[in-house]
C-alpha cells in the first residue's frame, strides 16, 4: 500500500503548488481523508496484532509519538531556520516571522499558545477555528477563519502539522474504539456522518468545518478500522487475482481522478473504493520490501513539502508551473535522507520495545 500512500502524499503536493505533467490526481482534502481512512487501518492492524493487551495502552502511545515527533521536529527546526534565514534577507517582508511580528499585537495567551501548539503539535486544528484581533492581541472564536488577516496557519511553521492533531487525537481514542464490535462502530459513524450533515445544514459546509474537525472526521478512521477487520478475512483466503485487480483498478482510478465528471459524486465514490480496494490492495503488498520503504517516505514528504515550496519559491526563479514537479522530487529526497538517519534507527528502537514487553 506503499506505493497508494505516496501517491495520496504527491497529490497533497500539486494541491499546493501545480500538476505534475497536467495530472493534480485527486483533491488535498480528498487526499486527507483517504490518509485517515488508512491510518484507522494500521492502528487496528497493530493494536490487534502487536498490541493486544489492555497494559500495551502505554508502549502503543510512547511508540506513536516516537513515530511522528521526531520527524516532526527536525522539519520544525528546518522550517524556523529557514524563518531565520529569509527574516534576516527580508527583514521589512509582513510574511516572515509572524509570530513576532509587532503589527499583530500578540498578548502573552495567544504568544504562547501559538508556541506551544507549534511544539507539541496539540490543538493546531482547533486553532483554525479561531480568528486574531490584531487591536488586542486576543483569539476569538469564528465559523471561518479565513475571513480574518492574517490567517491563523500563518502562525505555524509547518502550517499542515493540523491533520497530525487529528491523528494524535484518534491514536488516544483508537486501542477502546479497536474492541468495539462492528455494530457500534457503524453507530459512531453514523453520528459522525449525521452531525457533518447537521453542521452542512447550517451553512458549515466549507474550511474549517468540511475536514478540521475531529467528530466529523472520524468516520474515515472507523472505516479503516473495519477495513481492517475485511483484511482479516481476506488473509485466510487466496484472493491474489482479485487483490492485483484490486490494485491497477484504484491505482488508476486515482490517476484519472481529476478528470471524472460530477464532482460530488466522485467524491463519495472515491471513498467507497477505498473502503472496498485497499483491504485487497494491503493484502498484495503486506510482504512487499520496496512498497513498505515506499510507505515510509509518504510521512516525512507530507510533512516537509512546504517547507521545500518556501526554499523554492523564494531562493529560485522555478517558474509556477515546475513547482510541483520540483517539490516532489526534493520532498522525495529530503525524505530518503531522514529515513535512513532518523526514522528508520528510531523504528528499530520502537520494535525492539515491543518485542521486550
């Protein structure tokens, strides 16, 4: 499934800058959405297979945090010295440094709230639901944050760590919601689906309400969760044609994303095909070395991407329409190099931990 994360990752990637030889794949937040569904299929696939004690609850949350922060902070780091760097060769720029910026008159709350949230990545999807008097330096809640300058995000230095709150949320919620048998699952989900079209009802069908919130969010982590438990059956059978068809088939849907009409309706299908296929899919490549280390890469290139859009963007003269190509590439090969130095030392560190329980 390796191969289905990146993929999910790059189009993330022209959603912030442009297509790739005129493909855009499918939708940032499509993309989003599809990650939460497969990440609700790992955490049960490791809660059920690696952690299945009540006492584990421990060892999977320090494991957890072991497999994002790290990562995260080093790109965290990254990004302030990039901040550094373009603040001291652009001092008079508005857009730079932001935190410190005096015409946005930050009380001590909101300063270090903003710190706070920027290390410990907690909440910065609850911070979009926010808006910033610049006159008093205070946050005040609003339904659309983007109707008010500067935009929240601008205080974060890897503005997409929101959708890593998300997980975190759900990583605590995950080891109970794992023993719940499917009935109530579905149950959760049908609230979670009922409240989004509650909330769309009153006007909130647009960001931050359409993919920043938890309770409505969490119907794509239930899924995977029984995505998983299809897996489990999958695996005691000999489904390999299907799973290979499985496989070309979403693939290529995928691809040619972008260019299906009706866009609503795509959408749903979209997530009905990824409920169906990537069971089967998981299935074909759960053995697979090169589509594991290909997995490996789809984190730290989400979540160093903007960071090598800002160092293109303002150290390059790349004409907007190689943006996306470019920043795939670096994002690839920024990411090789963590996974060879950073992550993959620490995932022997996190194995080895369960393996001593």
């Amino acid at each position: 499934m390796g191969l289905i994360r990146l993929l999910l990752a790059i189009s993330v990637i022209t959603a912030h800058t442009s297509p790739i030889f005129g493909l855009n794949f499918i939708q940032g937040q499509m993309a989003v959405e599809v990650f939460f569904m497969i990440s609700g299929f790992y955490m049960a696939l490791i809660l059920t297979e690696k952690y299945n004690k009540k006492s584990d609850y421990k060892l999977f949350i320090s494991n957890r945090f072991l497999k994002i922060f790290p990562t995260y902070w080093l790109v965290l780091i990254f990004a302030i010295i990039f901040e550094l760097i373009y603040f001291y060769l652009n001092q008079n720029s508005p857009n730079v440094f932001a935190l410190f910026n005096k015409n946005y008159n930050l009380n001590p709350f909101t300063f270090i709230t903003f710190i706070t949230s920027n290390l410990i990545i907690f909440g910065q999807d609850i911070l979009l639901f926010f808006g910033l008097n610049t006159t008093t330096g205070s946050l005040f809640f609003t339904s659309n944050f983007r109707l008010f300058k500067p935009e929240i995000y601008n205080f974060f230095f890897i503005s997409q760590a929101w959708t890593l709150s998300l997980e975190l949320f759900f990583y605590f919620l995950a080891p109970f919601l794992n023993r719940f048998k499917n009935r109530y699952l579905l149950l959760i989900m049908s609230l979670s689906f009922g409240l989004r079209l509650f909330l769309y009802s009153r006007g909130l069908n647009h960001d931050p309400w359409n993919y920043r919130f938890f309770p409505t969010e969490l119907i794509f982590f239930l899924s995977g969760i029984l995505m998983y438990r299809i897996y489990r059956y999958l695996k005691t059978k000999d489904f390999q044609k299907l799973s290979i068809y499985s496989f070309l088939f979403y693939f290529s849907f995928l691809i040619y994303y972008q260019f299906l009409p009706h866009e609503r309706t795509k959408q749903l299908v979209l997530f009905l095909f990824s409920f169906i296929f990537i069971p089967f899919i998981f299935n074909l490549f759960k053995n697979n070395k090169i589509d594991r280390f290909i997995g490996e890469l789809s984190f730290p290139v989400y979540i160093s991407h903007f960071l090598i859009i800002d160092i293109l963007t303002h150290f390059t003269a790349l004409p907007h329409q190689f943006l996306g190509l470019a920043t795939t590439i670096f994002s690839i090969i920024f990411s090789i190099i963590i996974l060879k130095f950073i992550i993959n030392p620490i995932n022997l560190f996190r194995q080895s931990r369960v393996k001593n329980n």
